[in-house]
RNA sequence: UCCUGCGUAGCUCAGCGGUAGAGCGGGUGACUGUUAAUCACUAGGUCGUUGGUUCGAAACCAACCGCAGGAGCCA
C-alpha cells in the first residue's frame, strides 16, 4: 500500500513518531558522511526543511544519494523519529528514496543568502529561496484575507473588465489593447478597430463599481490593472493587483473607517497566520517590521486635512526639498514626514483642493476642497486613495467639461446621477503596497511572482 | 522623462596605470550526528560594448547598452 503523502509543515508540528510517512520535495542541502547522508527537504509548505537521515543501506545509495545536488526533487519514505542533534525536533530515517530529477551543476540557488536583484533575474527559481517562499506564502494569505474582509461585511465581489474603452479619469498613460494586424483580424475589414472603439487594459475598476454600487449597495472589486507609467521606482508596477470597494449610501467619513478597518484587519489577520514567515522577515529584511505591525494593530490611525497637513509641515520647521504650499500636491518627503517623523503612524489626509483631484471627486461645501482622501503608511506613503464620489449631475458636468471629457464617452457613468443618484464613496488599495508593509520587502518587484516593469517583461 | 551610482569567475566582492585575485558555489578525495559542516586538491574570466588617451588600460576619458537607487506620476 501506498503511503500518503505528509507536508513538511504537518511533519514538523507532529505530536508523536510515526513508523511510515512519505515525503516529496526539493533538496535544499545535503551532508555525506561516510555511513550516511543528511538531506534536507523543503516542499513550500512552510519556510523550515526536515531532514531526512539516509542510511548507506538504502537502495542505490551510492548511485541515486550521493550525486543528489541542492534543487534536486526526491521522494521519500521511511520514519519520523525525534531528532538525535540540535537544532530540530523531528527528523525522518528513509528506508527508501525516489530521485524524481536530480539538479544540474549549475543549479543557482546556493544555501548562502542571495540579493533580491539576483533572484530576480531567476524569478522561476526564486519561490524556492527562503525568503521569497515566505513572501509568496504570505502574499495567498493576504489575497483570502482580502476576500474574507469584505465577505464577512456582506460586500459583493464584482469582476470589472480587463480591457475596457473609457480611460479612466482621463489618466492618459494606458496600454492599448488591438489585434497584430491592427483591425478585426478580418482583411476586408483591415482598418477597423477589435471593439469598434480605441480599447485598453484597466487603469482602475472604479468607475464600472460603481455602476454595481448603484445596484448592489456595497462593492469591492480584486484584480489586476495597468500603468503605462515610466516610472522607476521600488513603489511602481506596470501590471499590480487592486482592491476597490464602493459603497452605496456612505460619505467620505464612513469610506475612511473601512480603509482604516481594511488595513487593521489585514496586518492583524497576518500576524495570526504567517507568523514563522514574518519571523523571517523581521530577523532579515526589516528588523523594525514586528514592532510596526504591533503598533498598526494596537493604535488607532490619525486623520488630518489637507489644510492641517499643510500648516503641521509649515510649522515643522524641517527643510523640504520642495518647499510646502496650500494647493499643491503632497510630495513623497511631505508624506513621509506626516507619517514617519510627525504621527509616527498611519496617517489619513482628507479635504484635498479640488484642483488636484479629478472630476469624479465630491467638491465640498466650501467649494474649494473635494471629499477625497489618502491613507499614508510608515516607509511606503500612499497605500489607500479614495473620496466620496460626485453624484451630482450639474456639478459633475461641470467637472467633466472643465477637464476635457466628453459626455458622450461616459454617457453611462453619468446616467448614474440621473436614474437614482445617491452619496456614495470607495477607495483602492494597492495590494503589492500592502503586501510591502506587512512583509518590509523594499521593493515591488520582489512581491509579484512575475514583475512587469517599464523595459522588463522576463518569463 | 530627469538626477545619481554601479557593471571583474555561477554568486558576493577585492584589485583603481605594469598584464587576473579571494570567499562561497561546482568537481575530486578525506573526515565527521551533521545542520550556512570541516580539511586538502582542482576546473572556471574577450574585467558590459565600442572608440579614444598611453610604451602599456580591468583601472583614465567619451559614447552606447544594462541594472539599481532617488524624483515626478500614482496604488
């Protein structure tokens, strides 16, 4: 009979020896003595390896045992006994040992630490690494808590498009989406577009969410968008993964407690599920991560105005690179500075002037500041972006025609304010930036499996 | 797009005007309940590319390419 097969991590947290379990899995480093070998096995279920003892004895020792090399993939059965040496409790004694493929020479993973710009020039090899095991765990992690965050809220999960024709907020920097030949594939109709129209991939699933809100009441979109962004930075993807609830009926206060609740919820829901991976990161990637993440979960956020931000960095007496004005976007070391040096925690800074802010932003009483508002973390800056939504037709209008759009082109986003309109707000939050805070991996390159980047497209 | 820095062995780096080095990894052997094992031997390099300066360039200069960090834009 066949013995079933145990994860590495049950294994380990076992509570008693067992005579026979089974184990598969990729060798992460092997010790020959001269009557036996010391292998051990990682198979991704959690950071630690078990060790397996096989005996000069077994079959095919010299042949299949000694030539293994690190990355090999192996089979083994045998026994689970508690551990003669230090530094583990269980171990396995193998009474047999399949080699599924042996590595070549040229394996590149070494037992030695690597960088992460190496490592990301083998992102197909690179989940096998400790760390990025750890980060890629606890990035599955994060997703189910995303989901289970709304769920449990009675929020609705709705798929926008991919592709889609209106650019949002007239963002500009967009993919275009057409086929090779430039036209429906057909040769009679060469010239004419796939979908009738211009098409690109999403910037943002906002506006199609609240046409959803405006049905459903409370909404969250999760899925991939894209910037055609050339930007080089740590906190930049061409391709990430967003979060975007809308809520039906809620102003911009209600929208700032769910993004606050949000981000507590996710930070606590990791330091109960992953915490042997945020171990890891906190001993080698950000010694300061642990205490962080215990202050977001104890401490409550911090809300100021854009205007209070204002008079906070004036009063600071620091010396900006770029000097502080009223009506002026926040720059990354003004952020900074509210989050990391003045609050020293999150920050949520709301009523922004409504010359910044798009045209779909609720303009306020004061006819100078727009509902709107972003969620600031320590070491990352802006994770949350979101405001009450404009639902009035006449000031929307006006919106749209002050920055450029044409009607006609979100004639159904405007047919929102005439059938039913009703207050409503949402947010995004950039999901790779929350995985950043959560695991203090610096840039954002190393929290997607396959990282998209202006001049990089590898795998 | 702008600004700064860096490209030397598979990896991490030293060498900074006199002709290629170390540690790790690989190979071979020894030894050991080992655990980033240890010890010995060994293979491995158009010093990012092109051009220039020089008796001589990995080193100095220029252009280009690549990568990284910062800024802007944002999530």
């Amino acid at each position: 009979m066949i013995t079933k097969r145990s994860m590495v991590k049950a294994l380990l947290a076992a509570e008693e020896p067992s005579p026979r379990v089974r184990v598969q899995g990729w060798v992460r480093t092997k010790r020959d003595s001269k009557a036996f070998s010391f292998v051990e096995i990682n198979d991704g279920s959690c950071l630690a390896n078990i060790q397996v003892i096989v005996d000069a004895t077994v079959p095919d020792y010299e042949t299949s045992i000694l030539p293994l090399r690190t990355g090999a993939s192996i089979e083994v059965e045998g026994e689970l006994v508690e551990s003669q040496g230090k530094g583990q409790k269980w171990e396995m004694v193998a009474k047999s040992v399949i080699i599924h493929g042996n590595a070549d020479e040229d394996y590149p993973l070494q037992k030695k630490g690597h960088n992460a710009e190496f490592l990301r020039s083998i992102s197909h090899l690179r989940p096998r690494s400790n760390l990025f095991g750890c980060v890629f765990r606890v990035r599955s992690r994060l997703a189910y808590a995303v989901h289970q965050f709304f769920q449990q809220k009675d929020f609705v999960n709705v798929h926008t498009p991919i592709i889609t024709a209106s650019d949002c907020e007239g963002a500009g920097e967009m993919f275009q989406v057409k086929t090779l030949s430039g036209g429906t594939g057909d040769n009679e109709k060469g010239s004419e577009e796939f979908f009738g129209k211009p098409a690109f991939l999403t910037v943002s699933g906002q506006l199609e969410g609240e046409t959803f809100a405006c049905a459903l009441s409370n909404i969250y979109t999760f899925g991939p968008t894209f910037r055609a962004e050339n930007s080089h930075t740590t906190r930049h993807a061409s391709e990430f993964w967003m979060i975007e609830p809308e809520m039906a009926f809620c102003d911009l206060d209600a929208d700032m407690t769910l993004a606050e609740e949000l981000v507590k919820y996710l930070v606590c829901d990791v330091l109960e599920n992953c915490a042997e991976d945020l171990e890891l990161f906190g001993k080698f990637v950000d010694k300061g991560l642990m205490e962080r993440l215990h202050f977001v979960r104890e401490r409550s956020f911090e809300r100021v105005t854009y205007t209070e931000a204002v008079e906070l960095l004036e009063k600071s007496g620091v010396k900006f690179e770029f000097p502080v004005e009223y009506g002026a976007n926040l720059q990354s070391e003004h952020e900074r500075y509210l989050t990391e040096q003045h609050f020293k925690c999150p920050v949520t800074v709301y009523n922004y002037p409504k010359e910044i802010k798009p045209f779909y932003m609720r303009l306020n009483d004061d006819d100078k500041t727009v509902a709107a508002m972003d969620l600031l973390v320590p070491g990352i800056g802006e994770i949350v972006g979101g405001s009450q939504r404009e639902e009035r037709l006449d000031i929307l209008k006006g919106n749209m025609e002050r920055d450029g759009l044409k009607e006609e082109e979100y004639w159904w986003y405007v047919d929102l304010r005439r059938y039913g309109s009703v207050p409503h707000a949402g947010f995004g939050l950039g999901f790779e930036r929350m995985l950043m805070f959560v695991t203090g991996v610096a840039n954002i390159r190393d929290v997607i499996p396959f990282p998209r980047v202006p001049g990089w497209a590898e795998f």
